[in-house]
C-alpha cells in the first residue's frame, strides 16, 4: 500500500529557512489556523496541515500516536524537507511529541500548544456521543444539526466548532451533510490517542510548551516528565486562554511562537 500524504496549506512557499509545520486538536482543522498561517507565512513557509481522519487528510482505521508519527515522516519525504520547527495544539501536540523523539534530527525546534507527554483520563465522550446522535438523513441544514448539538454540548462556542467540520458530500447525485473527520475512527480508537502517554524517547532540541492560563491540561506536577523527554524545554502561560490557547488570545499566543522560534541565544 503507497503512504499516503496528508493534505495541506502552506503560507509562503517561496521563503528559504526552516519551514513550520502546524498541527491542529481532535476534531479539527487546518482551517482553525488560517489567520496564523497568514501571519506567520510572511517570515518563512507554514504547513497548516490535517491530521489524519480530519479536514481533507485520508482516512483510516487507525489512529496511534506511532500513525501520526509516521504520517509527518512521509508528508517530509513528499515535499524533499529534512528538517522541520513543529507546532501542534493538543492532539496535535501529542503528534509532534511523537515524532520529535522518535526523529528527533528532523526536528530543528518543537512547539506544544497545552498539552503534555502523559496519558489523560477520557473526556470527550460527551461530545463524541452528541455527534453520533446527529442523523444526517434527518437534518438538512446546519442550523438543524448546531441545534441539535445544543441540547447535549451547552458550551456554544464548541458546538460552532465542531459545525465547522460540516460540508455537502454528493453521493449519486444527492447532496447531503456529512462530517469531514471521520467519527466512527475517533471514536473506537480515543483511548489509543488520549488515554496512552506518548512513547518514552528523548528530543534534546529546545522545546518550547505553551499552556492556557485558565485550562489545566499541563499542570506544575507535569513538569517532571516533561523534563525526562525535552530536557531543554520551557513553558510560558498566555493570560486570560483556555484549552484553545491560539484562539483565545491570539496576539500573545503568536508572540510567544515569534520569540521563540527567532531566539538564536537559547542554551
């Protein structure tokens, strides 16, 4: 079977230096990025990539932290890059993690958006059943199917997010709604990619974690194992941000990418 090879956008393809490639969360999109591939594609070239079993990416039935891996190292392989800053947010944090330690040569310097190397207990299966409730030979529209969601995710801004995945699929002839990541894997294979720690390995680049100042997906206990992994790693809290670090805060969030992908004095 040939690889196949994640789809993409890249903002500034032209530039020379090390490119940035950036990974979003579960039930995602390289389109949340659009803003920041914009900004950032005017310094060198941004990947804004899907994951696979999200956006535009191939599906498939499996879903590991080692699947993901492997999907960076070809999407290199197909574009002739050698070495690659990562930035991944959450799911896609844990992707980059992977793939550092397991490459760690390919990896000229690594982002973490509020995620850490652990296992996390699930917490998703709320929204992973509001969506399989969701019967698109019922629902016609997207306000049919946002307020549907409503009545099991009381969190708006969530049930807008998870709308952005909806599209018309022309199936013979007849056009339907449809999600673009692909649930039924999401959903029997969540506890390979939230409820495992990523591999034990070593990536001695400089690393840099990037954690909500209101969420508690990396807390001060984490900082152990980070150590044990990205020895060379610092964290830096962006004020008045959850879980969706990049969203909420934006001007502070891209900063501290600047910063730190343009430090040239790091020890």
């Amino acid at each position: 079977m040939v690889d196949q090879i994640l789809h993409s956008k890249i903002y500034g393809e032209e530039k020379p230096g090390t490119p940035l490639f950036v990974f979003h969360g579960l039930f995602g999109m390289l389109d949340n990025w659009g803003s920041f591939g914009k900004e950032f594609g005017d310094y060198f070239s941004v990947h804004l990539i899907d994951l696979r079993n999200h956006g535009k990416s191939f599906h498939s039935d499996e879903m590991s932290h080692d699947d993901l891996a492997h999907d960076i190292t070809h999407y290199m392989q197909h574009y002739g890059i050698e070495k690659a800053n990562l930035l991944g947010h959450s799911l896609g944090g844990k992707a980059v993690m992977q793939f550092a330690v397991k490459y760690p040569l390919k990896v000229e310097k690594l982002i973490v958006a509020d995620i850490s190397p652990k296992a996390y207990p699930p917490h998703h299966q709320g929204i992973i059943k509001a969506l399989e409730t969701v019967d698109f030979n019922e629902m016609k529209s997207r306000q049919e199917v946002e307020e549907h969601l409503t009545s099991y995710i009381p969190e708006k801004s969530v049930v807008q997010f998870l709308a952005k995945n909806l599209y018309w699929n022309d199936e013979n002839g007849e056009k339907k709604l449809a999600w673009r990541f692909n649930l039924k894997t999401l959903s029997e294979k969540y506890n390979e990619f939230v409820a495992n720690a990523i591999k034990f390995g070593v990536y001695n680049g400089p690393t840099l974690f990037i954690a909500g100042e209101k969420s508690n997906y990396i807390l001060p206990q984490d900082e152990f194992l980070i150590k044990q992994q990205f020895p060379d790693f610092k964290i830096v809290k962006i004020p008045n941000a959850g879980h969706w670090v990049q969203a909420e805060n934006p001007t502070d969030f891209n900063k501290a990418v600047k910063d730190f992908i343009f430090d040239t004095h790091q020890a």
